[in-house]
C-alpha cells in the first residue's frame, strides 16, 4: 500500500511542470548551475542520474505520466458534466 501511495504522489509532480526541462531545472541547484556554468548541461547532469536525489524521470516517461495525467483529468470533467445533464 505504501508503495502504490508513493507512486500517487509521484504522479502528482507531473502536474506541477509544464514542460520536461522545467521539471529537470526543479532538480538544479543554484550551487550547480555555479560549477556547471551551463543549464543545458546541467540538466542533461540530472537527467543521467549523476546529480539529485530520489528518482529522475526519463523524457518518455514523464511524457506518458503527464498524458495520463490530462486524460484522468478530462475523463473526470467528463463523467462531472455527465452528472448535471
């Protein structure tokens, strides 16, 4: 049960960025961007896995979870607008 909650909340950051390099800049640090001197580089940094903590999405995958994410949205609309008619 633990597990399935951890991934619920995981889905849940999905929707909080609008694009994939924003949700890879929330895992750059300022002290990162000073040592790298480069944001492109610093998210391809993040994105390897070789800096943060926890798990780091790949492209497809956040891409798949942000489409789920719309489509549970719009399903959920859907089925509200169907209780009012």
């Amino acid at each position: 049960m633990a597990n399935g909650r951890a991934k619920t909340d995981l889905d849940g950051t999905v929707n909080e960025f609008l694009s994939y390099d924003e949700y890879l800049d929330s895992k750059i640090t300022p002290l990162d961007l000073y040592y790298l001197e480069d944001e492109k580089l610093a998210r391809q940094v993040v994105e390897l896995g070789l800096r943060g903590t926890g798990e780091v999405w790949k492209r497809e995958e956040f891409e798949s979870r942000k489409a789920a994410a719309q489509a549970s949205r719009l399903s959920k609309r859907s089925e509200q607008n169907d209780k009012y008619k």
